[in-house]
C-alpha cells in the first residue's frame, strides 16, 4: 500500500508540474513565436493570459465535479485534455489559432487543478499529509524554476512548438500510473448547482479578464462581475448541502485565514518576478542567464526545503511554520526592494531569493493542509476548488495591480519599482496578520 500510495502522489505529481510549468514556459519562447506567427504584442499577450483567464475561472465548478463524479475521473479528463490541447497548441497555424488551443489547456488545467489537495487527502492519513504536501510545494518550485530554462533549452534546440510538445509524453504517462495508482471513489448523489455555476463562471470571467485587461478596464464590466458573485453569494447561501462551494467554511477562523495567507502569498510571489526581472535586466544590464541565475535560489531553496517543511507540518501542526513562512515571506520582498530602491549590488537579490524559496517551502504546506482539514470528505472538491480560486485570482490581482503601476509610472522608474515593493511588502504584512490567526494543531485536527 506505501509504494502504491507514493505512486499514486507521483501521479497527481506530473500533472501538477506540467500545469504549472505552461505558466511559464511561454515566455521565453515569445520572440520565436511572434517570428513566425506574427501578430502584435496584444495577441502575443493573450497567449498567457488567455490560458490565464481560462485557468481560473472554472476552478469552482472544477472542484464540486470532483465531488460529484469523483475527483480521479475529473482529474484524469483534465489530464488526458491536457494532453491534447498541448499537441494542438503545438500544431497552431496562426496566432489566433494558439490562443484559442491555450484556452483549451486553460481549462484543462482548471479541472485538474483542484483535485489533488482532494486525493492527497484520500491517499494519506492525518499525520502524513504535511510531508505530501511538501512535496507538492517542492514540484511547484521545480516547474517555476524548469519553466524558462526549459523554454530556452528547448526553442534553441529544436524548435519554440516542443515547449508544448514535451507535455504530451508526461500526461500520457501520468493518465496511464493514474489510472493504476489513484484511489476512485464512486462520487455522491448531491445536486449540482447549475444557476450557481453560471453566476459564478460569468462574475469570474468578468473579474479576471477586468484584471487582465486592466488598460480597457470598464467600469460598468467591473461593477456587472460584482454583481454576479453578490448574487452567487446569496444564491450559495440557500443551497445547504447542493452549495456549489461550502461558503459556510469561512465562519472558520482556520479556513478563513489559510484562505487570506494563501492569497498573499500567491500575489506577491507572482506580482515582484516581472519588475524584479525588468530591474535587473534593464537598469542593472544583466543578460537574461545571469539574471536567471540572481532569482534561482528561490526554487532551488524551496526544492530542497519543502520536504522537510512538511514533515514539521505533521509533527508540530500548520500554524508555526505558516507564520515562520510568511514572515519570511515579508523580509524576503522588503530585503530585494531596498536592493532596488537603493541601487545596492544586485546580487544581494539572490539572498532574498533564497529567503523567499524559505518562505514558500514553508508556508505551502501548512496553509493547503489547514484548508483541507477544514472539510468533510464529500465537500472536499469543493473546498478545493474554492481554495484554488482565491490562490489563482489573489496571484492575478497582483500581477495586474503590479503592471498598472510599472505602466503608469514609466517615466520614473525608480518611483515605480518603489510603489511596486511597497504594494508587495503590505500584501506580505496583510499575509502575516492572517497566519497570525491560525488555529493551533488540536483545532485543525477537530475541525
């Protein structure tokens, strides 16, 4: 049952790291694709942000399926459409053509997205969870870090269409141990909430692609998404058990403050890599190797500490390391904005780096394992899904808020990245307070 078990997360695992890794991996190979696609910079834009957009829009609904129709069949669709919607991102003969298969892999990778915190759950007993899920925090450091290099390895080489064709051998692979390993369960009879899916999906996609777009922001589009999750809100509230997501969690202080820490940490971790990257490289003249190699400590430090993290995590419970982590987490971005702000030599980024490695190695785990003990078995797609969604908007509100700023401050730049880190360092803060708030191990275990 061990290795079965162990297999089963190294499944979930690759599935993870390529959902992940397509984050990334586009950007390095942009000039090539633009080369030969053509297309302008908006339509090269929407190469990530319209996977983006599709990403985190259906995780909602992604999760209550897992509950409904059982989260290895939801997880192995999303797997297998993965798979298929890499091949034909690689096939695209146009740049419109591209866009509309990342789409495809947007929402792909929605439904999978949700379901391993589900069968993590399922796979491992209580006091082995905080080691899987380090684990996991290490693969999401590895596929941050492999992403570019990656990318670059692979356009160089051979040719920009293989950064998505290199999916299709690692979702095979992992749809065939999938079905082997993974524990299936025969789902529940509760009723899906359909006018809740709509409410929420269309609120949703007003709200994130209002983020992404936040140059044609409309006020009336921004003022229609509130709208639709207030009425999503009050629609859930009636539900009971057919809740499309279990609002009710956040009477919970664990829940509730798991959810706040991850949102934070998701924003910031995304919202200072493109200024710190455009610092480095434009104002301190680094190539983009070297400047690749300032940043790597972040992964390689979260690689090797997420392990050991989660084994702390079942030993002692969440809420010390996630304050430790996201305590970090704010020197971290303090430590790299006064290098910038006060042109210090910029290697120093690299301690901050690895600092902010610490911080995710530590805060990852305890937060996704204090959220998922939050649920009963059959809410727990549910309660995923709802836990990604705030993760995955809070990472897109702060990549937005982040490019606003860099945007409207062009013509000072010093100005610019200073408001950027102060933006990050009062996220961080407000992440810190949050893991302040988290129930000791005896609540957790209760709940």
């Amino acid at each position: 049952m061990g290795s079965s078990r162990w297999g089963g997360l190294a499944a979930l695992l690759a599935g993870f790291f390529v959902l992940l890794l397509d984050t990334t991996i586009v950007a390095v190979a942009s000039p090539n694709i633009q080369a030969e696609l053509g297309g302008d910079v908006a339509a090269l834009f929407w190469v990530t942000a319209g996977y983006l957009l599709a990403f985190s829009v259906p995780l909602l609904v992604a999760g209550r399926l897992g509950d409904l129709f059982d989260p290895k069949r939801v997880y192995l669709f999303g797997m297998g459409g993965f798979g298929v919607a890499s091949a034909l991102c690689g096939l695209a003969p146009s740049i419109g053509w591209l866009i509309a298969f990342r789409i495809l892999q947007g929402l792909a990778a929605a439904a999978m997205s949700p379901q391993p915190l589900t069968l993590i759950r399922r796979l491992f007993a209580e006091d082995e969870r905080g080691r899987a899920f380090g684990i996991w925090g290490s693969v999401a450091a590895a596929a941050t870090l492999l992403g570019p290099i990656l990318g670059g390895l692979l356009t160089a080489s051979l040719d920009w269409r293989w950064i998505f064709w290199v999916n299709v051998p690692l979702c095979a692979i992992a749809v065939v141990v999938g079905l082997r390993l993974i524990p299936g369960s025969p789902g529940n009879t509760t009723r899906f909430d359909l006018l809740g899916a709509a409410l929420s999906t269309a609120g949703l996609s007003l709200l994130v692609w209002a983020l992404l777009s936040w140059r044609a922001l409309s006020l009336p589009a921004t003022v229609l998404a509130v709208a639709l999750l207030i009425g999503f809100w009050f629609r859930e509230r009636g539900q009971g058990e057919d809740a499309l997501v279990p609002l009710r969690l956040y009477r919970s202080s664990g829940y509730l403050s798991a959810s706040l820490a991850m949102a934070s940490l998701g924003a910031t971790v995304l919202a200072m890599a493109l200024p710190t990257m455009l610092y480095i490289q434009e104002m301190r003249g680094f190539g983009p190797m070297e400047a690749a190699m300032v940043l790597a400590p972040d992964a390689v430090v979260a690689i090797l500490l997420s392990p050991p993290a989660g084994r702390w995590v079942d030993r002692v419970g969440g809420r010390r390391p996630a304050i430790l982590g996201m305590s970090l987490l704010a020197v971290s971005l303090l430590l790299i904005g006064l290098v910038v702000v006060l042109s210090l030599n910029p290697w120093w980024i690299s301690v901050g780096a690895a600092l902010l490695g610490a911080a995710n190695a530590l805060a990852w785990s305890p937060l996704s394992a204090i959220a998922m003990a939050s649920a009963g078995p059959d809410a727990a797609g549910g309660v995923s899904g709802l836990f990604n969604t705030v993760r995955q908007v809070g990472a897109v509100a702060g990549v937005a808020v982040t490019g606003a700023i860099l945007a409207g401050l062009e013509a000072r730049p010093v100005l610019a990245f200073g408001v950027v880190f102060g933006f990050v360092g009062l996220v961080a803060a407000g992440g810190v307070a949050a893991a302040l708030r988290l129930p000791e191990r005896s609540r957790v275990v209760a709940a």
